[in-house]
C-alpha cells in the first residue's frame, strides 16, 4: 500500500498553476493543481481518459465543451473522454484542486499550459 500526505503536493507560483504527480499507475493518474488568483488552465482533455476534479480549497469555474459550471470547496466534476476543459480560479483565494484520470492522458494531454 502508498499513501501520500496531499498538503506535501500543494505548491503555488505566480508564473503558472503548479502541477504535482500524486499517483501513476498503467490504470489511474493523479495529479495536485494549484492556482493563485485569476490563474487557468486548459483547455485540456483526452480522447481516451476520463477526469475528475475535486476542489481541495477555493472556488473554481469549469467550462466543458461550452457549459460553464462554478464549483466551491468539495465541489467535483466529471469530464468524459473525448471532452475539453478549461479551469479558472474563481476568487481572490488560492484555488487547490485534486485530478484523478483513468486510463492515464498521454503525455502531451498531462501539462497544457494555462
């Protein structure tokens, strides 16, 4: 069994939202998103894998193929396969969100930039 401490993975920048590998595994990927204010991400998305996004702290907004959808704390989202999503901070606080995508992006899918 692994386990990991998420506070260990919450990490800002003003340049870019922060991106850090929780888990990675052939099946699943895990990653910690943190954003300062009015940072984004996206769009983004893999034909292949589906995501969840689940708001550790703050608030975030979500537009998935066009519907918009805003979020607060332990707020979660599913993005299907074959989607694109776009994430935004949505307050003057910093924003903590938890990606989980199965089957894993490929590579290129795993660091957008915002």
């Amino acid at each position: 069994m692994d386990s990991r401490d998420l506070t260990a993975f919450v990490q800002f920048s003003s340049a870019e939202v922060r991106r850090e590998t929780v888990f990675e595994s052939e099946r699943l990927w895990c990653q910690v998103l943190s954003f300062e204010r009015s940072q984004r991400i996206g769009p983004l998305g893999d034909a292949r894998s589906d995501a969840m996004f689940t708001i550790l702290a703050g608030e975030a907004v979500f537009q998935v193929d066009g519907r918009r959808k805003r979020l607060a704390q332990w707020g979660t989202i599913l993005v299907p396969s074959g989607t694109r999503v776009t994430v935004t901070n949505a307050s003057v606080d910093p924003l903590v969100l938890l990606l989980v995508a199965a089957p894993p992006p490929e590579p290129e899918e795993r660091e957008t930039p915002g």
